[in-house]
C-alpha cells in the first residue's frame, strides 16, 4: 500500500500547493510505514520527474499524451483511476484548488471511497487517520474519521510546509486510456491577476466596499506591488464591478492562507472570514471602529484607508 499524491503542475511547472501536498504525503508515509507515490497528468512533461522526485516520491507515475494537455474531467478521471487500481493507495492526496474540486468528489465516488475537503491537518495515532478542516464559516475545526479502506483529501493550500527531501524515484509509464468524451475543452483562459496566484500567495492585499469606488484599487494595487503581494477583494466589491470574479475571497470565493493578510475598507462579514480567517497574521484598516474585521485581525487601524495607505507606501519605498 501507498499513499498516491496527484501532481498537479501548470505549463509544466508544480504547483506551490502540490508541493506542499507531496511533503506532506511523504511525511504522512513515513509516519505509516508506507511507501510514497505521486501521479502526474498532461503533455510533455517528462522534465516534471525530477522536480517531483524532490519531495521524496518513492514511484512517479506519469500519464503522458496530448489528449491530457488540457484537463478534462472525463480521460483525468478514468486513468487517476487506473493508477489507483495498480497502486492500491490507503490515501489519495490532492491539493484544494479548482481541478480537485471535481476530480476528488468525481473519483472517490466511483471508488466508494470517503472523501475530506479543504483539510488544515491529518492526524495518525492508533493506526487511523483523522482530517481537520473548518466548518462553520471556520468558526469550528472539525475533527473527520473516514470508516472506508480508501480514503481521499484535499488540503488548503499554504498551510503545510514545503520540504525538500530528493529520493530516486521510480518512473512508471501508465498506459493512457482515452473514453469518449461527451463534452470537450478546447481552451483555457486563465484571468491575469497581479502578482501572485492569490491561493499560493505569502501576502495579500485585499479591498472591500469601504474604498468608496473601484479607484481605490489602484492604491491597494501599488501597495501589494511593494510588498510582492497578490490583490483580493470582498465579495461586495466584486458585485459592484470594482474587481473581477478570480480576485474574490471569501466562502463563495476562494479559500485563502498567506502569511500576512491586509484587509482595506472590509467589514468582515462571515463570508470573508471564511475565506480568510487561517491566515498567520491579519491586518485591518477600517473607518469604523465596530467593524466585524477587527474582531479576528492581529493588528487593526481605525482610520481613512486613503490616510493611511500612502503612509506605509512612503515608508516601504524609503526602506527599499
């Protein structure tokens, strides 16, 4: 038996998130007394063998063929699948994102196999698993016991630590299965964002209503540039055409961990809070000193953004 980590990579390059998720797996292995394995999917991606082996994968299995270029739900299932049946995983590691979204659900269901999402830690002792993830608009961490042989997870990204750990690892062709498809992507169109991915992004900086108009976004932009930052916006501005749809945080967003999370004119209703209450260190600027946000920031500024902002902008250019 193995623990199976899906590979995911993007234009040939891993995913922060995957990272985390193979060190993870590896560490979970070694505490079971299990060997590590990773799966990866798409075109031309011999050169992701090394990078993968970095983490201390015992077996890489690599399903490469131009019809996996694009993800399709459809042939990623059917031959993740296929590796499954050989590889006999007790847990199959995914990170949480858009793809694992669907293929977990989609997989573990055919399996019959349990599944645990968006997960901040797994737990072994007495030779059982337990998966924590926030319920409740992350006001609760719930504690999960999956009863079935297998079992999947899907881990928040940014939350588990990234560890190098490079091992030989075996190369495993899988022999690509194509199934006829019933619909068909064609192209993928990724919206550009500043800066970072914003679900793998140490730093945030993040709008909300309280910038007044979608102007003020051009402030929070220059201040996430300085700090090498990804921009985030409340739902409330993204209803309001201030921010696109992709910068979203929150329950009906995207689900969020930086290291430093910096919260302008957002009043912090449970739904941003969902999407960003695990973050290391929450800041918040705000005119209104009831403002739900202080409630769950570490450090808070009661005061006009627009007095506020220009001030740590100046200094961060002096300090350069």
């Amino acid at each position: 038996m193995s623990i199976l980590v899906f590979a995911e990579h993007r234009s040939g390059m891993l995913r922060k998130a995957t990272k985390q998720a193979l060190s993870k797996g590896r560490a979970l292995a070694d505490q079971m007394g299990l060997k590590a394995a990773a799966l990866a999917m798409g075109n031309n991606i011999g050169s992701l063998v090394d990078e993968i082996s970095k983490y201390g994968m015992d077996d890489v299995y690599v399903a490469d063929d131009p019809a996996l270029e694009i993800y399709q739900n459809e042939p990623f299932a059917d031959n993740f699948r296929s590796v499954i049946e050989e590889a006999k995983p007790r847990l199959v590691v995914m990170a949480q994102g858009a793809i694992s979204k669907e293929l977990a659900p989609l997989i573990a269901e055919r399996l019959g196999a349990g599944l645990a999402v968006d997960c901040v830690d797994i737990i072994f002792e007495r030779q059982a698993l337990s998966f924590i993830r926030p319920i409740f608009a992350g006001k609760i961490l719930a504690r999960i016991r999956i009863r079935t042989p297998m079992q999947f997870v899907t881990l928040r990204p940014n939350v588990f630590p990234v560890v190098d750990r490079h091992a030989q690892a075996q190369v495993r062709s899988v022999q690509v299965r194509l199934p006829l498809l019933r619909g068909k992507t064609t192209a993928v169109n990724l919206a550009e964002g500043q800066g970072p991915e914003l679900t793998e992004a140490d730093v945030i900086v993040s709008g909300g209503r309280g910038l007044g108009d979608p102007n003020g976004f051009a402030l929070v932009g220059e201040l996430a540039k300085l700090l090498g930052a990804a921009v985030g916006a409340s739902r409330s501005a993204v209803d309001a055409g201030w921010a696109g749809h992709h910068m979203q945080v929150g329950q009906t967003g995207k689900v969020v961990s930086p290291k430093l999370y910096i919260a302008l004119g957002i009043s912090g209703a449970i739904q941003h809070i969902a999407g960003m209450g695990t973050s290391k260190c929450i800041v918040a600027i705000n005119k209104d000193p009831e403002a739900s946000i202080f409630r769950v920031a570490d450090y808070g500024i009661v005061g006009d953004m627009y007095d506020v902002v220009p001030i740590m902008i100046e200094q961060l250019k002096m300090d350069r």
